[in-house]
C-alpha cells in the first residue's frame, strides 16, 4: 500500500463493496504496473494521481513518468480493464463521486446505496479517517 490515499480509497470501496476491491494489483501479465485499487471479477481499476501539482518533480508529471502511465493506461485498456483515475483532493473532497463512477461502469449497485446521501452515509463508516463531505 503506497500511503492514506490509497489506503482511504479502499476503505471506501470496501464498505461498499465489501472484500471486493485490492490494492497495488498486478493486473496486465508481464509488466510491473501496479493498480492503486482493483475489482478482479468486474475488471475496474482506479488510479490515485499523486504529486500532480509538483510539476516536473512528481511521479506522474515528470516527462518520462507522464509517458509510463500512458504506456501503462493503454495497456489497461486493451487488457479489457475500467480505468478511473482520480487526484488526492478528489479523492477527499468528492468521495461519493468515486462510488457513483464505479456504479456507473460496473452497473452494480450496493445495496442501500441508490442516492449521495446514502452513499455519503457509507463513506462516513471508513475505518481510515473521518471524510468531512460538504
């Protein structure tokens, strides 16, 4: 587990989706990519996009790092993977937001989960930390 984003990330998801969702999964075969969170039997992936506002400095904004998770996005998609990418302050601010995403392209909704307030409810549960959602 990279750090709290990702560790918060699947919180989230594991309340809702309980024992559904991994972290730092393996999931295109001969590659070292990684996943910050994976749904196997739905084949969704979700990348926390770190360090974005380091400029030339951070992980994925570096030239040569922006170009792996190109390399790396494209893959997911030709392997037949979902791919939802989010920041850290997305991540924060509008954790509901990844939930609806997810029902989105999953077509699965959890039970009890059918409007924000619902699912704004369910986040508050993560063992993580509290989320304050305005």
């Amino acid at each position: 587990m990279k750090g709290l984003n990702e560790k918060l990330l699947l919180d989230i998801l594991n309340t809702a989706y309980p024992n559904k969702w991994i972290g730092e999964h393996r999931g295109i075969p001969d590659r070292q990519f990684r996943f910050d969170a994976a749904n196997l039997s739905e084949k969704i992936c979700i990348e926390i996009e770190g360090g974005i506002w380091l400029g030339n400095k951070g992980g994925h904004t570096s030239g040569i790092g922006y170009e792996q998770n190109l390399e790396k996005y494209n893959l997911v998609t030709i392997h037949g993977w979902k791919l939802l990418r989010y920041s850290p302050s997305m991540l924060k601010k509008h954790p509901e937001q990844i939930l609806l995403d997810v029902m989105a392209v999953s077509n699965k909704v959890p039970e009890k989960l059918t409007t924000k307030n619902d699912i704004r409810a369910k986040i508050s549960e993560t063992k993580t930390f509290q989320v304050k959602i305005s």
